[in-house]
C-alpha cells in the first residue's frame, strides 16, 4: 500500500496487530474485523497478529481470515518488536492498544492506537501517531487510505 501526497510518503507492506483488547474484546472478535480484514489483503503483502492471547480464543476467532497469528510468550513487547525489525520497520503499520503494543507503535513506520470496550493504555497513545476510537475506524483508514492522508497532511 504506497500512500503518497505532499509530506507523506509511505509503502506499508505489512499490517501488525495486537489481538486482545484490538481487534477482540474479552476475547471475542469485534464485528467489523472480520469484513474489514477480508478487505485488506489485496492492499497488503502481510496481516499478522501478534498477541500474548490473554483468553486464549485468538486461532479460534481469527481461524477463517487472512491473517497469520503468532503467539508470543512474555515479554510480548519484546516478541513484537523484534518482529517489526525483521520484516523492516519502514513497511510496518501497527495498531494497539496496550502497554506491550508500544515498542512495536514506535519502532513502524506509522502506528495507530485504538480505543475499544475494553480501553487503551493512556501511555500508548503518545507513541502513537494517530488515535481512533475503534479498530473499526483504523481499519477503515486502511481501506480509504484518504483518512490517513487527512490526518497526516502539513
């Protein structure tokens, strides 16, 4: 996904997501994301989420959509960045919500914070470079990369 107008320049191949509290919420995936991530495979070499699977429901719920789930044992923020490093930080688009999201929001190249049912850590927020109030409207962004480009424009 190349967005480019004015100062932005970005060429996003990989789409990192936290699972519990993101894209779930106790658990449970949000109604939206199912559709959303259907959508954005053709836009993007790699979905992957990467999560410590707090209710242990992650393969269970994400098990029929495009994305790759990874499991990471603690310390999880140590798991996901080293996974935003390997696959190269300036292709990374990351979206979070908790306090072990953060290394990953501030290692990508561009890094949203979510803030569903179950809340967002307050100190996520200000590594993130935008905020929405749901996964739902970050994944939206993704789709009509037109979001970003308003947030985003000098």
């Amino acid at each position: 996904m190349k967005i480019k107008f004015e100062n932005i320049d970005l060429d996003l191949r990989y789409l990192l997501l936290d699972y519990t509290g993101t894209l779930s919420e106790h658990g449970k995936l949000i109604g939206c994301v199912e559709d959303k991530l259907k959508t954005l495979p053709n836009k993007l070499e790699r979905i992957l989420v990467l999560t410590a699977d707090t209710f242990g429901t992650a393969k269970k719920e994400l098990k029929d959509l495009p994305v790759e789930v990874i499991i990471l044992k603690h310390p999880t923020s140590k798991g996901k960045l080293r996974i935003v490093n390997a696959l190269g930080p300036e292709h990374c688009v990351a979206i979070g919500n908790g306090n072990n999201d953060i290394e990953m929001l501030k290692a990508s190249k561009l890094s949203f914070a979510v803030i569903n049912g179950d809340g967002c850590n307050a100190k996520l927020i200000s590594h993130a470079d935008l905020v929405f109030r749901s996964i739902c409207d970050a994944l939206e962004a993704l789709i009509d990369p037109r979001i970003i480009i308003s947030l985003l424009r000098e």
